[in-house]
C-alpha cells in the first residue's frame, strides 16, 4: 500500500524540518514537500508529482497567511484535506479556520502521537478535533433534518447560533438580536447543556456540522 502523502507549510524551517522527520517516522505518512508560505505553496504544488492528501497548515506567514491559503486549497484542491497547525490558541482565529473548511487544529506543543492520531482519522474520519477545540464532534452528534431542528430548537435559539458564529462579541449579538447581555448569556448555558458542549467553539461545531450555518 502506497504512503499517504503530506504537505508541510509553515515559514519557521527549523521547525518545518523537524516535522518533516516526524512525519516521515510515521508509518504510512511521507512528507512530499514543505512551503514557506501559500505563494510557496502554490508553486510546489505545480511542481510535485504527488498530490498531497493533506495539508498541515501554519497560520502566520508573510506573503500569504494560513487562512488565506485554505480558501485557495478550497478552490482548487477541494479533495485535500487541510490541518491546521499553530501557536494561535485564541478562540476566533479557530473558529475562522474551521467554518473556512479546517478539518482539525492542533497547537503546535502537541504530542507527537497526537499528530500521527490526527492524520490517521483525518484520512479515515474526514476530521480530527482536539480536546482545546471540542469534543462536540468525537461524540457522534448526527446531523438533523430542518424539521428536527426546528423542534430541537427555538427561532430564537437558531438565530443566537447562527451570530455565535460570526467573529462578533456576545455584547455585539446581544445588541444585534435587541436583547440584555444576561439573555444572551441564558442563551448560551442552554444551548452548551442541550448540545453538551463546554464552549463557544464546540456550538459552531455542531452548527456546522449540521448545516445550521455554511462554511
């Protein structure tokens, strides 16, 4: 059975080197090429002979950063999946790379098994979410019909996901939907209980699993 194929793309060499070597000790894995940044990226990609089937993606790099690099990963290379791999813990910025089409974010002090768990049920699973993201996923919530959802949650409720899922601060949802910060707040904890999720990121990672909101 041939390897998977991995691209690496992340402007620290030294780092992207000793994750070259990691990766290549994995059974099943090789590392075709490492780029600096997304420009670098666009020209191995003219150049390799081997499609990668994923992506291990830094966020911050001059040129062409991580999220802009996952957009064009999306509209010319669909079939590769992308994993994203930084220092950024901040829950925005995870939020922005999963509803761009992320299958996974992992922060850069990981264990390397983690990484190699993550690639295998990235190949086998289509995602793979940490316990720094959610656990929202690994517990198999199954997607509902637009009547289910209907049923499982109020217009209200719909509509506090759908702005959750923005970049936008609760106190900015709170005056967009004409409501007190503490109903906003009431909205939240119901939400967390009914889905049992411990946070914002797991709430978009149901909605957008089940198509509440698109990527």
């Amino acid at each position: 059975m041939n390897n998977y194929v991995v691209g690496v793309v992340d402007d620290h060499i030294l780092f992207a080197q000793s994750l070259q070597g990691l990766i290549n000790s994995f059974e099943g894995f090789e590392v075709a090429f490492m780029a600096r940044n997304g420009n670098d990226l666009i020209g191995k990609m003219c150049q390799t002979s081997k499609e990668p089937d994923i992506i291990l993606l830094d966020i911050n790099m001059p040129v062409m950063n991580g999220f802009e690099t996952l957009n064009w990963l999306n509209e010319n290379h669909p079939n590769i999946k992308t994993i994203t791999l930084s220092m950024d813990d901040e829950e925005e910025t995870i939020i922005n790379m999963l509803k761009a089409g992320s299958k996974g974010y992992l922060l850069k002090d990981i264990h390397p098994d983690t990484l190699h768990l993550a690639l295998k049920e990235v190949i086998s699973k289509g995602h793979f979410y940490t316990d720094n993201v959610t656990t929202a996923l690994l517990k198999g919530v199954s997607r509902k019909d637009e009547d289910e959802l209907q049923d499982n949650f109020s217009q209200r409720e719909l509509e506090f996901m759908e702005l959750a899922c923005s970049d936008k601060t609760y106190k900015q949802i709170a005056s967009e939907m004409c409501l007190s910060p503490k109903t906003i707040d009431n909205y939240r904890d119901t939400l967390f209980r009914k889905l049992e999720v411990r946070s914002r990121i797991g709430l978009v990672l149901y909605a957008l699993k089940n198509k509440i909101v698109n990527n």
